[in-house]
C-alpha cells in the first residue's frame, strides 16, 4: 500500500486494474460500464479507449503514445486527459499505480 | 392499461438488488434493519427460487447484487448463490458479520467468483464491538476474517454503524480499516427504523457528535485519498434537508426479503397499507413496473404541501417515506427531518430528549 495520497502519474507508471474491479456490457442500456465496489461508471469512448490502453504491462508514456497514434492527435493534449482520468480512478481505488 | 399508469412507469431501471437471503444472524444489534417480525428459517426462498431473481434482475438491468441478510453466511448454499448470480453477470457484494465464515467457506466463495466483501465492525474494541453486538468474541472473529479476504485478493469493505455510544472513536476506526487492508469504508450513522427506533434514546447521537463526525470524515477523506474511499450516511435527525432516500422510491433499486417479497426499500413494511408482490408469484420485471407498492411513490403527484411545489422536490424526493411513516403518521406527508416540514419541531424534541444520556438495557434484535 502506498503511504498516501497519489498527486501525479509519471510516465513510466504502469497502470493496473485492481481484483474487484471490472468492464461490463450493460445490455439493459445499451452502454459500458466500469464495476468497483458500489461503484458503477458509465465509460465513453474516450474512457473505454483508455481502459482499452490498460493491461499492466504497458507504461502510461506507452499508453499515451498508443492513443495519439490510434486518434491521430497531440500526445501533450491525450497525455494530459490520460493523467487526469487515471489520477482520479486512482483517487478512488479504481486503478492501480505503480510509478 | 390506462395511459396514467403508463406515464408512472420509471424513466429509470434498477441498478441494484439488495437480497436478504435470511433473517437469521448471530449477531443482535439494537439498530438491525431487519423488520421486527423477523421471517423463520421454514419461509424461506430456496436456491433454485433465488438464482432465478438474480437472473431476472440481471436481465432487468441490476449491476450490482448485495448478498445480504441477517447473517447470510448462516445460509448453507451460499457458496452456490454466489456462483448462480456470477453466472447471471452480476457484480456479487457479501454483506456480512463474518460470523459463520471460516476460510474454507472463503475459498469457496472465492472460487465461486464473488467480488466484494462487506465486513461489519461495531467498534473498535472489544468490550464495545461485542456489547454492541451481543456476542462474545466476535471481534475477535471478524478480524480474521478481515485478514481472509484480504488474503484471497478480494476487495474489502468496512462497515461501520455509527451512533452515540462509539462516535467518540471514529478516528480509530479509520486508522483500523486502513490497517485491515480495507479499499472501502462506509460509516453510516444509525437510521432510525424499527429496531433502532425501539433504542432511539441509547443511539442518537448528539449535534456535536454529528458535527465532529463531518469534520473527522473530511479530513480522512483528503488524508486517504486513493488509500481508502469513504463513504459517509451523516445523521439525519441534525440535517436541514431530508435525504433523497434510495436515490428516489422505486427509481434505484430493490430488495427482495427472505421469504421473496420485493419491497422498495428494506423499511417498507413499516408503511402497512402498501400491498408487496412476491417473486413466488410474479416476475420481477412485473413487480418493477406495475407493482403497486413500487409507484405508491413514483413522480410527484402523490406529495402534498410544502413537497408538491418545493424547488427541492426532484433532489430529496420528499426525504424517507418510512419516517414520514414513523414520525408524522402519514407516508405522503413531507419527512419531518425536512427544517421546511410543519412538524420539524417532533425532530428538536427528539433530539433534545437524547441529549439525556440514556443507559437503558438495549432492546437487542431478536432476543
């Protein structure tokens, strides 16, 4: 366990997602959804293509470079919304950060 | 079907299903949310009855499945309950004292895919924790138990009811979830139904307990933040608004007692004239849309004044129909703990008696 609060995600972090914590199809609403613990996070495009990015091998730098390429966009601009959304699913145990 | 009928039909699907698989526990809390006419053993739901609500609820749209009880590990088939709702697709939540697990029984429900464990503690000690309970060595218990979830790699969650008698160690209680490995803790101050309304004088806490709570829960949350995620009920009886119970009646969620009878919330027996259909005899989906105690409440017709024109009336639905029930007599009236209900005075005159301090004999559940 760390000893406190995650501030920033470098880019040789590797992201994982923790036991208890999983992507579903939910049919019902024709959507995705990310499943934690009394949790249940409606994932957009943007947030499934990261999701899709995480396999706890690969660095956040990697992930990010990945990304621009697929989106054909600014690796300073995705690298930024990267960090963000995974800064805060960490904030909620949701992913898992080693730096 | 008349077109009104249509029109009451939810904008919303459940997400979630709390199932009191029995009401049997060993445990006897004074504050239990279990109805005080507790359902004997010989009336309950069997395996096969309940895979299938899990089934129908995951078809209807429920993502999450609280296990719950009573104690539901005092059921034998849990193991095999928690495998039929991993099958159906469900994210399986064990609300549990511990007691009755053994780490054998944990391998299993490991195995049988559960997802989540929600452990109880009602303080931070001993002689408080079992008090509280009214069994002799379960805090003792449910720390090993603790340490087996954790052991298998399965999330773990801290439940901690919080009232009068043990807020003064909120603290340590936070420093004790961290220190179990905890992801999650959930403090949630007594709700004051049925059993716990039986020892309302013993439980209320106090304005400034209610007070130091907030301000102990913020500063843990800023501390802890990506260690442990705290969840927080605060004392409603010290509120200026209602709670927007449920998330709204009959737009979240549904929980279905031992017996397979789907009530709205876990309380909703207390309000008798509402009539509750059973899974034995309908399908969920049915008691969902079209049961009548589902859309006793749904929209906003059924308030009355100040509720029906208030600006709040689509964030607090009205607060909590069973303690309007409890305290006004009425279950449309606006829930007294609303500063804007005209009876708010009941709540000052409940909480000022509380600040007596009551040493009663609790009224323990069940005994």
């Amino acid at each position: 366990m760390s000893g406190g609060a995650i501030v920033e995600i470098s880019d040789q972090a590797i992201v994982r997602l923790p036991s208890g914590v999983r992507l579903k199809k939910d049919e019902a609403r024709d959507r995705f959804v990310l499943l934690a613990p009394e949790r249940a996070l409606i994932m957009d495009p943007i947030g499934m293509a990261i999701l899709g990015e995480i396999d706890g091998v690969k660095t956040v730098g990697q992930m990010i470079d990945s990304l621009a390429s697929a989106y054909a966009a600014d690796p300073q601009m995705i690298g930024k919304d990267v960090k963000a959304f995974l800064l805060d699913l960490a904030g909620r145990r949701i992913v898992e950060i080693s730096q | 079907m008349s077109d009104s009928r249509v029109t009451q039909k939810p904008r919303t699907l459940p997400d979630s299903l709390l199932a009191e698989l029995t009401h049997r526990c060993p445990l006897a809390c004074p504050y239990c949310s279990n109805p005080m006419e507790l359902k004997h053993h010989s009336e309950e739901l069997t395996t096969e009855v309940w895979i299938s609500v899990f089934r129908q609820a995951a078809a209807l749209g429920v993502l999450h499945l609280h296990l719950s009880g009573g104690e539901p590990a005092s059921r034998r088939d849990l193991e095999e309950l928690t495998k039929g709702a991993q099958e159906a697709g469900l994210y399986t939540n064990l609300i549990t004292s511990g007691i009755g697990l053994t780490e054998r029984r944990m391998d299993a429900l490991a195995e049988a895919g559960l997802d989540h464990v929600q452990l109880s503690l009602q303080g931070v000690d001993a002689a408080m924790a079992d008090r509280i309970a009214g069994y002799a060595g379960g805090l003792e218990r449910k720390l090993s138990v603790a340490a087996w979830v954790t052991a298998r790699n399965l999330p773990l969650t801290v439940n901690a009811v919080c009232h009068r008698q043990n807020f003064a160690r909120l603290d340590e209680m936070i420093d004790l979830a961290v220190r179990l490995g905890a992801r999650r803790l959930e403090i949630a101050t007594v709700q004051f139904h049925g059993w716990a309304q039986a020892n309302r004088n013993q439980l209320m806490p106090t304005l400034e307990q209610a007070k130091m709570a907030s301000e102990t829960v913020h500063a843990a949350r800023e501390r802890l933040k990506g260690v442990l995620v705290i969840d927080y009920v605060p004392a409603d009886y010290h509120a200026t608004f209602p709670k927007a119970c449920m998330g709204g009646w009959g737009r979240t969620g549904l929980n279905v007692d031992p017996t397979g009878k789907v009530l709205p919330c876990h309380a909703a027996e207390s309000i008798q004239h509402l009539r509750f259909d059973n899974v034995r005899d309908r399908p969920l989906a049915d008691i969902w849309f079209d049961g009548e105690a589902f859309n006793a409440f749904r929209g906003f017709d059924w308030m009355q004044e100040p509720c029906r024109t208030c600006d709040r009336r689509e964030l607090d639905f009205g607060g909590c129909r069973c303690q309007a029930m409890a305290l006004a007599n009425d279950s449309a009236a606006t829930d007294p703990v609303c500063s804007r209900s005209p009876l708010h005075q009941l709540i000052a005159d409940i909480t000022s008696a509380a600040l007596i301090a009551d040493d009663s004999p609790f009224v323990y559940r069940g005994r």
